[in-house]
C-alpha cells in the first residue's frame, strides 16, 4: 500500500495512469465528505475503502485532478479527487466492471468542470504523458 503523504502528486498520478493503461484495479482509501440526512454536505470527511477500476483522469474548473473510474461494489461511475486519497494499491488483476459509453449524450450538461482531454500518441512513454498533462494544467 503506497501513502499519497509519501510521495509527491506527480508520483501519485504517474502510478494510477499507468494503471489506466494496463487496465488494473486500484484499492484507494479516500476522503469521502460526509453529508446529512438531507443530504446536504456537512464539511466532515470521513475515510472509505474502494476498489476502482480508472478509465478517466480530468481537470475540474477549480484545477482539481479528478480521477473517473467505475466502482466495483456497486458497479457505478464516481469521481474521487486526487488529492483526497490517503493511500492506495495496484492490483495485477483485470477489469471486470463495463465502462460508460463514451459516444452517449449526457442526460444534463455538467456545471463547473472543464474536461482536458490530452491526446498523445499510444507509443509516447508515461513521463511524455504526464508533461502533457502538467502543460495543460498549467495553461
């Protein structure tokens, strides 16, 4: 289990998108912010164990990095920030969980996000991806 305290968010990042690209399961334990019975944000965080399986990594409009994976208990889409994961673990196993279609229209259009979408060649090295990542934060 790798402490993201440890270890530069570059490091982070550079592990969870090779993992994207060999299509392993990451165990995160995540700062989750906890919300009422109303359902409203309450400001805690409290700490959740998951299996995700990545299939997305995006900059939201405030220049969070989001990562976008399918959750294996329940089999549905979330979105985790980077910078609450405490910790996490790559696993060797496969994916098992389908993914979003990428070609479907959303049902309402997403409020403050903006989708950096880095296009680079399949044979470009993961250093080479990362800078590229890190040109379009920084732009």
């Amino acid at each position: 289990m790798r402490h993201t305290n440890r270890e530069t968010s570059t490091q982070t990042l550079t592990r969870l998108i090779k993992a994207l690209d060999a299509k392993q399961p990451v165990t995160i334990t995540y700062l989750k912010e906890e919300k009422d019975q109303a359902g409203r944000k309450t400001g805690q965080l409290v700490e959740t164990v998951r299996t995700i399986e990545v299939y997305d990594v995006v900059v939201s409009a405030a220049g969070d990095i989001l990562l976008k994976a399918m959750d294996r208990e329940t089999g549905e889409s979330r979105t985790f920030r980077l910078d609450r994961l405490v910790a996490y673990t790559v696993h060797r196993s496969a994916y098992t969980v389908a993914r979003p279609a990428t070609d479907e229209p959303r049902a309402r259009p997403a409020r403050g996000l903006a989708t950096v979408t880095v296009l680079y060649p399949v044979d470009l090295p993961i250093t080479g991806r990362i800078q590229l990542l890190a040109d379009a934060l920084a732009a």
